[in-house]
C-alpha cells in the first residue's frame, strides 16, 4: 500500500473511532439535554498538540453545552451569552466538590466518563438547565480572574529566570571588557532589584568607560 493511502486510512480509522466512541456517549446525556429544552448544534474533528479530538455541541437559545472528546471525555464547558465556566469548576464553586463525580479529564473508561457528567447534571438544573445562569455568570468571572493571576504569575517566574540569565551574560560581557554591550544587557533587565551589589558597581564602571 502506498504511504500516502496508509497514511489516509489511518487517519480515516482513527476520525471513525472518535466519531463512534463520541455517538455512544451522547446516547448516554442526549435524553436529559434534550429533555430540558437543548437541541444538539453541531459536531467538529478538529487537531490537537497530542493527536485529533471531536467536540459536540448543544444549544438553547443563549444557553451552550460543549463536551470535547479523545479517548474519553476531555474538556466539558457551560456556556450563557458570553460567560463560560468549566465544569469542574462550576460545581466546586457551587458547592458541590464532594459530590461530583466527574472530576478528571480521559479517565481510562469512555462511557463511564458520560454517567458521571449525567450525574453531576443534577447539581446544575436550578442555575444552569432551569435558571437565568445567575451563579455561571459569577463563577465564570471568578475563573477568568484565577486563570489570569496563574498566567501573571507564570510570566513573571519566566521573566525572572530569564533576568537572571541576562544578569549572568552581562557579567560576563564585562569580564571581556565590552562595557558598551553590557550595559545595554542590564539595560533589558525588566526586575532590577535581581542586582547585586557587584552589578550596581558594573554598571556605573561601564558608564564610565563607555
């Protein structure tokens, strides 16, 4: 078999396995959605850092339920208007943390993973499937907050790790007595209390001699 077809038919088989395994799901939450007034919207294959997904959709009017789909279920979000909230995150804030049992993502048994999700529906029909999303559009604002403090938090580790290296270079771009280039290192050093007491000296020696 030529390559390219290999290649095809793999992925072909593997579109139709996600494709099957995401059908007998919705088989399992489909009843109560539709129940509640949802009406599936639409479905997308779409690729992934690690390998293709799927994701499904059910809509009521301003209200949106999106699962995606790997080998098991992966990211389940709750969606009114602009607010969204992640499904995990939905429950513990309302109170429920103890009592959900969906809490990983691709947990090694598919259909199981869409029982929990049925079950944990339960906890979300007052605000989400009967309410006015009162508590979604809370704890959506909470977790946007959350997630930019841990991204602010992440860029400055990476801005001091990387002022720290810049540090190291310019020291050693004075050792080579090249006072112009080190100075302008420090100079793009964004956290300036990284300096030391020998790179306040450096750098007034530089200006010096520059």
């Amino acid at each position: 078999m030529p390559e390219r077809i290999r290649i095809f038919a793999a992925i072909l088989q593997n579109t139709m396995f996600l494709l099957k395994g995401l059908a007998k799901g919705l088989e399992i939450i489909d009843p109560f959605l539709v129940g509640h007034g949802f009406k599936f919207e639409d479905f997308n294959i779409n690729n992934g850092e690690d390998g293709k997904f799927a994701h499904a959709s059910y809509i009521n009017e301003n209200k949106k339920f999106i699962i995606d789909y790997r080998f098991s279920i992966g990211e389940v979000l709750y969606q009114f208007e602009d607010s969204t909230i992640s499904h995990p995150f939905y429950l513990d804030q309302l109170g429920f943390a103890d009592r959900k049992l969906h809490k990983d993502f691709l947990i090694e048994n598919n259909l199981e993973a869409f029982n929990y999700i049925l079950h944990d529906f339960n906890f979300l029909i007052e605000d989400f499937f009967e309410g006015d999303c009162i508590k979604l559009i809370e704890f959506s604002k909470l977790q946007d907050k959350i997630i930019t403090e841990i991204d602010r938090k992440i860029r400055k580790e990476n801005s001091v790790r990387f002022d720290n290296i810049r540090i190291e270079k310019a020291r050693h771009v004075f050792r080579n007595k090249d006072f112009k280039k080190c100075l302008a290192i420090y100079k793009a050093v964004d956290n300036k209390s990284l300096f030391e007491e020998i790179d306040n000296k450096v750098i007034e020696y530089c200006k010096r001699h520059v």
